[in-house]
C-alpha cells in the first residue's frame, strides 16, 4: 500500500514538472527558491517540536 502510493506520488511530481518545463511560464530560479523556502519552513518546523519534546522529557 504505502511502496504504491510513493510510486504514485512520483509519477505525479514528474507530471508537474513536465507541465512546468513545456509552459516554462515560471522561471527555474523561483522554483528552485520555493523549494528551498519550502524545505527551511520543515526544517524549523521539526527542530521546533524537537525542542519542546526533550524540554518536556526534562521537567519530568
């Protein structure tokens, strides 16, 4: 179930980008920063709830 839906996925995101690169209405550098945006917003996101994990295992 969940190897299927990761192969789904793929193809989906390889779809798009095909549709991105035949239009090329958006410019590859404001993907590429949207991405980037994208993956730094995760990244503080899980260090966040990091932090606040361990700083509730510790008052206990």
């Amino acid at each position: 179930m969940h190897i299927g839906y990761d192969i789904s996925y793929a193809q989906n995101e390889s779809n798009i980008m095909k549709m991105l690169a035949s239009t090329q209405t958006l410019p590859k550098a404001g993907i590429d920063n949207e991405h980037i945006l994208i993956s730094i917003a995760c990244l503080i996101i899980i260090t966040g709830a990091f932090f606040v994990f361990f700083k509730k295992r510790e008052k206990k």
